[in-house]
C-alpha cells in the first residue's frame, strides 16, 4: 500500500536517521531527494555525513528546486522517495527571491504528486515555529512559510511523526 510518512522536529533532533531506518525497513527501492546545497565547507560535510549513512542501497537525486518535476520523471522508478529536507526546499525558494504565492503554488503540486498512487514518500521537514520570533523580515517570512507548508503536508500524510532527541512520537 502507498503512504506518505512526514517526519518532523527541532535541528538534530534524528529526523532524518529515523527515516532512513523507517524506509529501509520497509522499501526495497529507493530514492532520496536531497534539497540542500554544497554551498560552504560545514554544508559539504552535512552532505558527505548524509550520503555515508544512506549507503550503496539508495538512488540520489539532487534538486533544490524543482521538487516536483523530479518525482514526474522519479516515482514510476522508486517504491519510496525520501526528500530531505522540506524546510531546506523552501530556504532554497525564498533566496531565489521565489514570491510566496510561488512557493505554495510549489508545495500544491507536490502535494498534488503526493497524491497520486505512484509510490510512498517520507518528508522530512523542520519544525521551526516553537522558537522566539526571528528579529528580520526574511527569517519571519521562512518561519511563516515552514509552518503553513508543514501544515499543507501534514494534512495529506497517512502518518506524521515528531522527534523529540531521537525519539519518534507518532501524532498522526
């Protein structure tokens, strides 16, 4: 049976190692999403640290952007794709000057592919409205937008889990 899983939580709270676990307990093919750009030394490690933890037994694609169109070519080939990270997807639109109405537009088509019976996904995204209220414009903007994609997401998923220092809660 297809599900979408969307796994959430605070930074390095192990969202995503527990959802390489969950997929690699019970999918055979699959792909991972990364959205996150080497951009600086630190972000190439974060990269080099993920991609040694997925091993051999994961297709990657790269696509900071255009999430969407690559589950379109991706999910006949996939009996999951993980994408990693939501949050980093919308930081990626937002630095690209991408409107706000762009962004969600974004997010409905991927909800729309979601939709369709393809293949399951997990979505890995940060929680990061339970903080102080950032102090500019752009940081408040991101926050507003993590929360109201997170919500679109959760809304559509089958199962939402929230991690808590490694361990998953499941609320959905």
């Amino acid at each position: 049976m297809k599900k979408t899983i969307l796994v959430t939580g605070g930074c390095r709270s192990g969202k995503s190692r527990f959802a390489l676990d969950y997929a690699n307990r019970h999918f055979t093919n699959r792909l991972y999403l990364a959205t996150g750009q080497a951009m600086d030394e630190e972000m190439k490690e974060r990269i080099k640290e993920h991609q040694r933890q997925r091993g051999q037994d994961w297709r990657t694609v790269e696509e900071p952007l255009n999430i969407a169109s690559t589950i379109e070519q991706e999910a006949t080939k996939a009996s999951v794709i993980l994408i990693d990270c939501v949050t980093l997807w919308v930081s990626n639109m937002l630095l690209r000057d991408i409107s706000e109405e762009e962004i969600m537009h974004s997010v409905g088509s991927l909800v729309n592919k979601i939709h369709k019976p393809l293949c399951s996904f997990i979505l890995v995204t940060n929680e990061v409205g339970a903080g102080i209220v950032p102090e500019n414009r752009l940081a408040r903007r991101f926050r507003d937008l993590a929360g109201m994609v997170n919500q679109k997401l959760a809304a559509c998923a089958d199962e939402v889990y929230w991690l808590v220092s490694g361990i998953p809660v499941k609320i959905k």
